[in-house]
C-alpha cells in the first residue's frame, strides 16, 4: 500500500494544499506552528476520520470555516516500497475522501462511493504513528497500551474484534448499570454475564493470539534497535545503548489466572465485590501489557533514551507482526530527532526500510532529516511555511 495523491483544505492552517508523487519516504520539515503536524494528522484523519492530536475535529477545522475536507489517491496491491521493479498498471488505485464539518457531520467516500457508516472504512488505510504522546505507551495508563494492541488485533483479518468489543462494551454498561443500583441477585445480572463472559473468551483469545507474535517480533526489533544504535553513535560508551538486563514482554488478561480461570468463573467469585463497589472490577476492560526488566516495570528503571527505544520498537514489531499477514502500514512520524539522537533514528529508519512500509516524517529543519537514513529506497522532501507546501527541489 502506498498513498500517491493527498489533498487537504481546510485542516488548521493548511488552507489548500496538493502533496503529488509521493515516495517511499517523504520528508517534511518546516518551523513549528508551519503546519507539518498537520499534513500528518491529515493522513490520519483519512484513514480514520480523525486527527491523533484532538478528538474534537471542530478545532481541527480552519477558522472562520464551516468544514475541512482531506482526500487522498493509493495503490493497493501487490506494490511496495521494496519492490521498485513491480508494475503499476497491475495495482488497483483507490481514493479516500473525508469530510469533517463544525455540526460534527461526517462524509466518507469511497472510490467515489458514500459509505453507509463509518465503520466501514476501518482497516482500509492502516496508519501507525509515532509522535511524542507515543512514548506514554511504557509510561502511560494500561488504557494506552490496551488501545496499542487492540489497534493491531483489529487489522487481524477474521479475528472478529471489529464486532466483538462492541458487543462486550454494551453488555458491560449495561452490568455496570445494574450494579449501580446496589442490592440485586445473580439472576438479574445472569444475562449480562452470559454475554459478558462469551465475548470475553473470543476477545482475551484473539489479543492472545496477536500477543504472542508481538513478543516474538519485539525480541528481534528491539536487539537490532540497540545494535544498529550502537554501531551509529557518535559516543559508544553511552549506556543508555546497551548492556541493561534483558526485557520481557507479559499479557495481564484482565483477571486473575486468565490462563486456567474463565472469565464466568471470574465473574462469579467477584461477584459480592462487584456489587459493593458498584462496577465490574475485572475482566477484558482491564487487560495491560507489562514490560518487565528483570523483575521491575520496565518504565521505573531504565532511561529516557532507553523508554523511547523500547516504544518504537513496539511500534515497529506491531507493523511486522501485521506486515506478515499481509496487512501493510504506513508510518507517520512526528519529529523524532527531537526525540531520540541521530544514532537511535538512524537504527529505527534501517528498521523502516527492512518493513518496505511507506513513511511520511517531519522535523522542524531540513537537516534533521538525512538522505541517507532511506537508504536505496526513493525519496522526497516538502518544505511548509505558513500553511503553504511545496517540494523541495
């Protein structure tokens, strides 16, 4: 998959603009506030109709504007970024419009076809990002890492999660509802249960599934993020690189010994808690995964560098585990040499071109971005100033 063709009108301060000939890689750089975040949060609200910077597309739109529009043109098939001999003429070009309006009312087309809902348009442009709010995925609450896995159990072809999580979030309102209410018997809870209880098993097995080819994928990234930055840095006795004790990925179900006790079992013997707390405790809502260092959260002893390492490593094993199963992403990636050294960015761009995924990354100077960080594969630049783009010659 590689988007072509993108237009965006009306997106913050980006009025007009046509990015055209998209590359492999495309790199766009311009001082902040220029609106290059923005050009990303615009792919992002291609593929799901929504910005990674606001859920509130009201302030996404330009101001004194009515609504924002953003389309864009991609090939889908068996081209990739690492097959530059493939032919074109045998992909199938696609076209993706949205249209995002101040009284909330979205408009998505499809191949020029209005889509009933918008659900229908998940999974037809996989986008993974990576941008400062990324690195709370080690740090952050067990809901950001939920979100984490469940984006890639999502793109899973036939693992059913699309239905399955709405269907297990309205039976536990609905629980949570009744336990509100205090003083109530199994038998008022039963159906709830039942249902809390099939959807659980179908969903904790998916993520499971998903989880251990993750684990497997984090294990080869992360020791080829770590080598590749060391064989990169300027300073190779920088710890931050290197021997630190080895890391392991652990999937919390969201109830005690998920591994031989199901979920009804759970919600039985948790019952009496549940009504004296008003809510159910446990169960998929609560799942985490926990990155360990020897026996301590990996978040609590290792470094900043190493913290931010570590999540792109995830990010990059997700799109690997997906790639694999023939779901390609495209990366979008928000000024990472303001994150990590030169050393680190280089490693994880070797990753990048190792996936073939397409990229689109920003930085606030030209020089932040390095030609050679794509290697062999094909590449170019944008310059924004002002809400205005242009390629760089």
């Amino acid at each position: 998959m590689r988007i072509r063709k993108l237009s965006i009108h009306n997106f913050r301060n980006l009025k007009a603009s046509s990015l055209l000939g998209l590359e492999d890689f495309n790199f766009i750089h311009g001082l902040n506030g220029s609106g290059k975040t923005s050009v990303l949060e615009s792919i992002h609200t291609l593929a799901l109709t929504r910005s990674f910077r606001s859920r509130k597309m009201q302030t996404v739109i330009s101001f004194e504007e009515d609504s924002l529009t953003v389309r864009g043109e991609f090939f889908v098939g068996e081209f990739g970024c690492k097959n530059k001999g493939a032919d074109v003429s045998r992909e199938t070009l696609s076209s993706i419009g949205v249209r995002r309006s101040r009284q909330d009312m979205v408009l998505v087309k499809l191949n020029g076809e209005k889509l009933a809902s918008v659900g229908e348009l998940a999974g037809v442009l996989p986008v993974q990002v990576i941008n400062p709010a990324s690195f709370e995925l080690l740090e952050g609450s067990p809901g950001v890492r939920r979100q984490y896995l469940d984006w890639g159990v999502f793109h899973v072809k036939h693992s059913g999660f699309y239905e399955l999580w709405p269907r297990y979030r309205k039976a536990l309102q609905q629980r949570n509802s009744l336990l509100r209410r205090g003083n109530i018997g199994a038998s008022v809870l039963a159906p709830w249960d039942a249902e809390l209880a099939s959807t659980a098993t179908l969903i904790s097995a998916a993520r499971q599934r998903h989880f251990e080819q993750l684990a497997v994928a984090f294990d080869e990234v992360y020791r080829k993020l770590l080598e590749n930055s060391t064989r990169f840095a300027e300073d190779r006795s920088d710890s931050a690189l290197g021997n630190i004790p080895s890391l392991s990925l652990e999937l919390y179900a969201g109830w005690k010994d998920a591994e031989v006790v199901p979920f009804a079992e759970a919600l039985k013997a948790d019952l009496s808690q549940d009504i004296k707390s008003g809510f159910t405790r446990n169960g998929p809502h609560r799942a985490d995964i926990v990155l360990k260092c020897g026996r301590l959260r990996a978040g609590e002893v290792l470094s900043r560098g190493q913290i931010k390492t570590i999540v792109c490593a995830l990010k990059l094993a997700q799109s690997k585990v997906l790639l694999s199963q023939g779901v390609p992403t495209v990366f979008l990636i928000d000024d990472l040499a303001a994150e990590l050294d030169e050393g680190r960015c280089r490693a994880v761009f070797l990753e990048l071109i190792d996936l073939g995924v397409q990229v689109f990354a920003t930085a606030v100077k030209e020089s932040d971005l390095h030609n050679e960080w794509c290697g062999e594969r094909s590449l170019k630049r944008f310059h924004v100033e002002h809400g205005s783009i242009s390629p760089v010659l």
